[in-house]
C-alpha cells in the first residue's frame, strides 16, 4: 500500500495510515486457532508450534483431538486489511492452561477477541469467556463446525456457556477464509455498536 503524497487526501495532501486493530483469537486445546488465523491472514502466518511430545500425556487432554500432533507454544500472529483504511492484527492464543501466563501480554490494547468453540470439548471455552468478562473485553462466540460433531443450536452453546444475551454465537468453519472472514466482520460490528463483555 502506497502511503506517499496523493492529491487531497488528508492534511497536507498525506494520505492517512490505516487504522491498526488488535483482536485475539481464543479457545480451547485444539479448537482450530491456528487454523483459523492461516485461512485468513493476507501474510504468511507466524506459528510458534512444537509437536507433542510424551510429556504432554497426563497433561493435555487429548479426548475428541486424538489425531493432533502439534500444539502452539506462544502465539499465532497474522493480518488482514480491510479496504485500505482497517488493518487486523491478529493474535491466537495458546490453549493449553500451562501457557495461559502468556494471555495478559496478547491481551494489551487488544479491541476485542473471539472465542472458539468446540462442541464436542464446549466446556475448554469457559476459561477463555471468563477471562474476557472478567477483564470486560467485547468478544464472540464462533462454533467451528468440524465434521461427525452433533451440531447444537446457537441458543444452546448461549445458554451452555452462561453467556450474555448480547454476545453473539456464530457457526464458521475455520478452514475456510471467507468463514472466517464473516467472523471477524461479526466482531468488528459488536464492537462498534458498543457490545462488551461484563464483569
């Protein structure tokens, strides 16, 4: 993107730099973060995975994501520009609750953060729900649809997670960018009309 001189375009004739947004993507142990950051990231992805390892067993629960073999250690990092004036930035958060000391650090200045959610595994978003209402940080709630899953309604994973009325619940499958696309979209639109999360 050209940010050099251009006729009119703000004061002295500079064109304005993009708005730089920071939003979190959270969730449980093998929910699709990372997959989701990748399908839509306009750059190539920073992934910090390692594989698991025989120390994981007794650790991490693997029950409904047998066939994982990585797992993130830190973060994801991607972006996505949104018509040339809004510029995503987007954090994934590591699952597992032995890193979750690395939260309070992606959450600085962050305008907002979705929240993965597994069907089969709903429980692993609480801890992710209680850590935004706790710090009233505006996010929704995206069901990734995996395959052979018993698809519960939007109402039900509302009612299962004990969520405001106001938070939005959406399906998406995070393997698929304009999926993933309609989630952020969704969340920026929260935001704007005001939508946080309560204490």
């Amino acid at each position: 993107m050209d940010y050099a001189n251009s006729d009119g375009d703000g004061a002295d004739g500079l064109r304005t730099l993009p708005a730089a947004i920071k939003i979190l993507i959270a969730g449980g142990f093998g929910v699709g973060k990372t997959t989701l950051v990748g399908s839509v990231s306009e750059t190539k992805p920073l992934r910090t995975e390692e594989v698991i390892s025989e120390h994981s067993i007794g650790v991490d629960d693997l029950v409904g994501v047998e066939d994982k073999s990585m797992t993130t250690v830190a973060m994801d990092f991607g972006r996505i520009t949104f018509d040339d004036d809004l510029v995503l930035y987007l954090f994934g958060t590591p699952g597992q609750n032995r890193f979750w000391f690395v939260w309070d650090e992606l959450a600085l200045g962050a305008l907002g953060a979705v929240v993965l959610a597994d069907t089969r595994r709903l429980a692993d978003c609480f801890p992710s729900v209680d850590y935004f209402e706790g710090r009233g940080l505006p996010f929704i709630v995206a069901v990734n649809c995996f395959a052979g899953t018993r698809q519960f309604s939007l109402e039900e994973v509302q009612l299962a997670l004990n969520l405001d009325p106001d938070v939005p619940v959406m399906l998406c499958d995070a393997r698929d960018r304009e999926s993933s696309k309609d989630v952020l979209i969704t969340l920026f639109e929260y935001v704007k009309k005001g939508g946080a999360a309560r204490g």
